[in-house]
C-alpha cells in the first residue's frame, strides 16, 4: 500500500489536475453542444445533456474555492464527484448511441482507474459495484423498451448485440478495477525503493562526515588531547544517528507506567539545555498548570519525542530567543503539551511534510530529519497526537495530545 503522506501528496496533485481537466472539457463540450442545438443538429430532447454539462463544469470549478476555504471537505467532494459523474455518464451513454455506443461505455473504464486513486479498497469495491449497477439499469431499461433507444447510429437491433455489449462493457470495467489495484501496489514498490535509495544516501553521508573528521585528526599531529574529545563527539554522532534509526524502524517493547507529564517534560528539557549551543541564548519558559496530570506511556519514549521537539526548536532560534512549554488539561480525557519557539517558521508546504523521515529544512545544520519523525512515531504509539502550527514572525507550535490517567 501507499504510505498516507504520500497518498496525500499525491492525492493534491491528482485531484487539482482532474478537476482542470473536467472543466476545460465540460467547458468545450457545452459549447459545441450549444452551437449544435442553434444549428439544429441536436433535437430538443438532448438539451439535458446542456444541464448535465452545466452541472459538471458547475461542480468542477467549485472544487478549487472549496480546497482553500474548506480543505477538510476535499476528500469528500472528490469522491461525491466521482459517484456523481457515473450518473452524468449513464444519461450521455442513453443519448449518445445507448449501450450500443461503445465509446461512451469506455468511460466507465476511465472513472473506476480514477477511482482507484481517490478510494480506499472497500470504496473501489463499492464504487466498481454501483457503476455496473447503473449500466446494467440502462441495458435493461433500453432492452425492454421501458426507455426509447437513442439509437442515431442505426445499429440493427438484437437481442443477441445487446447482450454482447452488456457482457463486454461490465467484463472490462472488472478487469480495469482489477488493473487498478495492482496498479496501486505497484505504485508502492516504487515508493519503498525510492525510500530505500534516499534513505542509503543519507545513511551514507551522515556516517561519512564523521568518519573523514576522525581520519583527519588521526592522521593529524595536533594536540592528543582536543583531538581525543573531538573523535569521541564524532563517534557518539554516529551513535545517535544509528539509535534514531533503531527507533525509527524498529518494534520495541514499551514499558507503559504511570507517571506525571510534568516529570516526563522537566527531563526533557533539562536533557536538551546541557546539550544544546552554548553560543545561543535559548530560554525555556514553563507553563505549568498546578494539577498533577498523569499519563501511561513509556517513559523513555515520551521523553525522547518531547526531547526531540524541544531540540527542533533550538535549532530554529538563530542566535537568541525563547521556547515556551505549556501543560495543560485538554478537556477530560486529554493533556495537551505546547511548544512554542520564536525561531524560523514553518511554510505551509513543509508543515506537511515535517514528520517524513529524512525530510529536513535546516541547511547548513546539523541533522538528517529524523528527530520529528522519531518524535511523531513514539507519541502515537502511546496512544497520543501530535500537530504543528506555524505564522510569520511569530515561529512555531507543536501540540501533543496524551490521554490522561485519573
């Protein structure tokens, strides 16, 4: 399967193209279909398909206001799109030749492969089931004459080339649905090989800076000393790099236990202050509220994930500024952790794309954008949430969300 951020990714992309391509169409089929009807080449009967087009370029340009004002409504009206374009199909397949027009039942094809994009396995199924449902309707209904052939290119009619267009039509909407999925799997092959090379690449680069900077000072004939200290701070570079990898990708046994968020985030930033640049001037204000809010996680882990976040932001402060940390009850099931840095904020592309692994935006720094991926990992696997938000001039806020423990 896909991974969901990149599903996501890709689904933005898709479905801006699709729609565009859906309402330069339905734009240049209506007007051909308007110059039609004033040549009297379509009869009045066909003007339905005029409303029908309307409806379509209606609700394909709807889609780009409601994305940047109602992003949360994207996925759901790209998929009432999709159910609603099998209908606006059917009605042009029954003008158009009915199910004697093959062109038209080609169609069909063409929504259930787009389906298999924007749906999930149960909805492709659903989907590739209400599509031969519609199309079986319309070859019964022009089969027994409930509705009149629209038959304009006179094709003799049997019930013999009935039923082969219904069996042709409904056997290659199947073996489409069947591509479709394959198709999806294959998609997430390449995703995990492209994964696998840009994950060799850094691996390789991260380790081989340390390496050339501990070959230098052996080769060196410097001060024994300082070189000693400075090979063992590469050394325990390359130490971090391969425990974030571990507990990127590895399944270790939690150890959940009762303890205070305010303990659990105190060491937290304890542990980043001793580590951090001395040459910055970071300070870290407290929030606390005074009830004592406890959590079931492991210890270890969620000390790591807020270590990580807090250590995201020193690294965004440039030279001087301030973290705020906020405890808090969230309503009466939720404690909600708030990290707010005065650094470099976040653009709207990269907040999306933040808790990849890999993925980084600090250039010139040190680091391999594993930290808010590490981060991310432990607090859902303690039953937690984790979000970010981010304005010009005013930094950035990570928001965790545990449950809390009466």
């Amino acid at each position: 399967m896909i991974r969901p951020d990149t599903q996501d990714s890709l689904h933005l992309r898709l479905v801006d193209y699709l729609f565009r391509v859906k309402g330069v169409l339905g734009v240049m089929l209506l007007f051909l279909f308007v110059m039609f009807r004033l040549m009297q080449f379509l009869d009045r009967e066909r003007n339905a398909l005029i409303v029908i087009l309307l409806f379509e370029v209606f609700i394909s340009f709807l889609h780009f206001p409601l994305r940047i004002r109602k992003p949360e409504w994207t996925n759901g009206y790209v998929a009432f799109s999709l159910w609603a374009d099998v209908l606006a199909v059917t009605i042009a397949l029954h003008y158009f030749g009915g199910i004697y027009s093959m062109v038209w039942s080609a169609v069909y094809l063409l929504l259930v492969a787009i389906g298999g994009f924007f749906l999930s396995e149960q909805g492709r199924w659903a989907y590739m089931i209400y599509i031969s449902v519609v199309y079986s309707l319309l070859c019964y209904l022009e089969h027994q004459g409930i509705v009149a052939r629209e038959n304009f290119l006179h094709v003799p009619v049997s019930n013999q080339l009935d039923l082969f267009c219904w069996l042709s039509t409904m056997s290659l909407i199947l073996l489409t649905f069947l591509l479709s999925g394959r198709f999806m799997e294959m998609l997430g092959r390449l995703q995990r090989l492209a994964d696998l090379g840009r994950m060799s690449t850094e691996i390789a680069q991260e380790i081989r800076t340390p390496l050339q900077v501990i070959e230098g000072l052996a080769e060196g004939q410097g001060n024994r000393e300082a070189s000693g200290k400075e090979i063992k701070v590469q050394i325990e570079r390359m130490a971090h790099f391969v425990r974030e990898i571990l507990a990127l990708g590895g399944d270790e046994l939690m150890q959940s236990s009762r303890v205070g968020i305010r303990a659990i985030v105190d060491h937290a930033i304890d542990r980043v202050l001793e580590t951090s640049d001395p040459r910055k001037e970071v300070v870290v204000e407290r929030q606390f509220c005074e009830e004592e809010l406890t959590v079931q996680v492991d210890i270890d882990q969620a000390t790591k994930a807020f270590s990580n976040l807090l250590r995201n932001g020193v690294d965004a402060i440039e030279q001087k500024g301030k973290i705020r940390v906020r405890v808090a009850r969230n309503g009466f099931e939720w404690v909600q952790v708030e990290i707010h840095d005065t650094g470099r904020e976040i653009h709207q592309g990269e907040c999306e794309r933040i808790f990849e692994p890999f993925y980084t935006s600090k250039t010139g720094m040190r680091g391999v954008g594993l930290g808010l991926a590490v981060a991310k990992r432990f607090i859902e696997s303690n039953g937690g949430m984790i979000e970010v938000k981010s304005e010009v001039g005013v930094g950035s806020m990570f928001i965790v969300n545990l449950p809390v423990i009466p």
